[in-house]
C-alpha cells in the first residue's frame, strides 16, 4: 500500500488549502480512509475519518472548519481545509482508519499569522 500526497503548502490565516490522497493498494474500497496530521513537538493527531459508506467523523477543533471527501472511482481522499489557524501548522498524512498502513512522505501545511 502507497499513499501519493498532494496540496498543502503556505497560508495566512484565514485561507483555505486543499489536500488530496490517492491510496495504491487493494484497500481503499473496504476500509475507512482518515486524515492524521503531525505538529512540531507533538505526537500524531488523527484529524477525520470517513468509512467506506461515507459516515464521517472530525476531531473537535477541527469541526465546522474541515470536510473530508473521499472518490471511489478515484481512490482518492480529500481534505478541504478552510479558515485554517496557525495551530492547525503540521505535517498532514493519510492512512487507514487503523493508522497502521507504512506512511507516505506527508504534506506539510503551515498557516501564517
């Protein structure tokens, strides 16, 4: 299994970034797909989950500010990040719900002040 990141980058506060995961392997169409994140200093943060039938789960600080979005025709997981804060600065990964899949080389999002 391969997770081949895309987006993130640098933005002030306030803006918006837009993250995509595609996931090589034969394990995207049964499993729930989740977006982990990574801060300087800080352990691995599981940050949304979304189940092979669309349920969807967030992390409290992130609620009503991220949308997690996933195409099965596609493999593909996605992270719609808006109103993004500075604390929300780290390294974004993608996984499995388990978290226990090898992990991709991350994207790294960093939100001025």
């Amino acid at each position: 299994v391969q997770f081949v990141q895309f987006g993130g980058g640098l933005v002030q506060a306030g803006g918006f970034l837009r993250l995509s995961c595609v996931v090589c392997g034969n394990i995207f169409s049964r499993n729930a797909m989740g977006w982990y994140r990574q801060a300087p200093g800080k352990g691995p943060e599981l940050v949304a989950l979304i189940s092979n039938l669309g349920s969807i789960e967030y992390v409290d600080s992130v609620k009503g500010r991220f949308t997690i979005s996933r195409d099965n025709t596609r493999n593909t997981i996605y992270l719609q990040m808006n109103n993004l804060r500075p604390e929300q600065t780290a390294i974004y990964y993608c996984n499995d719900w388990t978290g226990s899949r090898p992990w991709g080389q991350g994207t790294q999002v960093t939100v001025s002040s």
